[in-house]
C-alpha cells in the first residue's frame, strides 16, 4: 500500500462505476417476455447480475440461454443511450482517488462492445482507468478470481496491495478468491445483507464513503 488505504483500486463497472440498473433489468424484462413470453418480478430478473449474461441466461433457460442471450443483447444495445446514468458524484471520487496517486481498473463481466456503449454515453469515465477487464479477457468469469488477478498481472500489482469494489456478491465472492481486499457498495443491484452473506471486508454506502475507504483502508 501507499500511505494508507489501497493501490491498485479495482471496480466493477454494472451498478458500480456506471447506473446500468434501469438499463439490465428492463433489458432482462424484454428478453424473457420476448422469449419465453413470461413476466417475473425484479428480484428475479437481475438476480444473477454481475455473472456473464449468457450464464444469466441460462439461469433462466438453459434451453432457450441462447435465443434470450441475442434477444437481450440487441435490446440493450438500442437502449443504452436512452437509459444509461451516471452514478453522482462517483467520477469526483475516482479523480481524486487518481490525484491521490492511486492506480484504477475497471474488472466486469460485461462483453467488451457492451463496454464501449458505455464509455460513449459516459465520455468522461474511460480516461481514469489504467485497466480494463472485459468478459473477453479471462477463460473463467467471477466469481472466480480470475479477472481480478488478470487486471493486476496488466498493472504489475500484488494482490496484497489492491482491493476490489462491488456491488453483487459475485463481484465480493472473486475478489476474496483473489486475495484482494473487498468493498461492496450498496447502491447498485444489491442490498447490504447480499454482500454481507457473501463476505465483504467492508461495505460503503456512498461514493464519499467510498473514496475514504480507499484512501485510508477503512469505512
């Protein structure tokens, strides 16, 4: 670590860096009415989030994980500019974690286009991330620890250095088998008692909280 606090700071990017919660739900609503012609309540629609979709779809159908995978993807992608938001004041936070002298990465499940979609609406984010890591980038997904120790192989980082910061029990379940420090954040698809069970270090329920348990090591 520096000072204190950690280094590098890896994020998830869904519920996390950017609002995409409007954006899966309806985008999961649309792909089962469409394929399935069924209509389930939120919590078990975006139950899975945080996984890679075509794993989510096959939570819902592993018959059919296909079809709603394709369904979904084209949804979402006409959609994202219309319902994607930024989270207040979570880019202040990220810049001066970057002032600070903290390296940042983004670790997320989502598909490297989908990921772009998302930098084009939100232009601003992109540029403070030294590292991204997208579905394509490692052969076993979260909640394995995979994508966690491949951003910090690209950022020449010890796990020992660096925490990770979620808002599902998948993303705190990848950084634990990592060895990394996990933070989970509360406003994203998930309640506290979700990253609680599922073994967070700490948990956050603002960006400002955020930035200071990066900064210092403690909530």
């Amino acid at each position: 670590m520096t000072a204190a606090g950690f280094d590098p700071i890896l994020l998830d990017l869904d519920g996390t860096v950017i609002d995409s919660v409007a954006l899966i739900r309806e985008s999961h609503r649309h792909a089962v009415r469409t394929v399935l012609g069924e209509d389930w309540d939120d919590e078990r629609l975006v139950a899975n989030v945080g996984r890679p979709l075509l794993e989510q779809m096959a939570a819902f159908s592993p018959e059919r994980s296909e079809e709603l995978y394709e369904v979904y993807r084209v949804w979402n992608h006409a959609n994202t500019a219309a319902l994607l938001l930024a989270y207040p004041d979570i880019a202040d936070a990220l810049v001066r974690l970057r002032g600070a002298g903290r390296r940042l990465g983004v670790v997320t499940s989502k598909s490297r286009d989908a990921v772009d979609l998302a930098w084009a609406v939100l232009p601003d984010l992109p540029p403070l991330f030294d590292v991204v890591m997208a579905a394509e980038d490692s052969e076993r997904h979260k909640p394995a620890p995979d994508p966690v120790l491949g951003a910090l192989e690209r950022l020449g980082a010890p796990p020992e250095r660096a925490c990770y910061v979620g808002d599902s029990p998948f993303d705190i379940e990848s950084g634990r088998a990592a060895g990394v420090v996990t933070i989970g954040v509360t406003w994203g698809f998930f309640a506290r008692a979700a990253l609680e069970g599922a073994g967070a270090d700490m948990i956050v329920e603002t960006p400002a909280g955020l930035e200071r348990a990066c900064l210092e090591g403690a909530p």
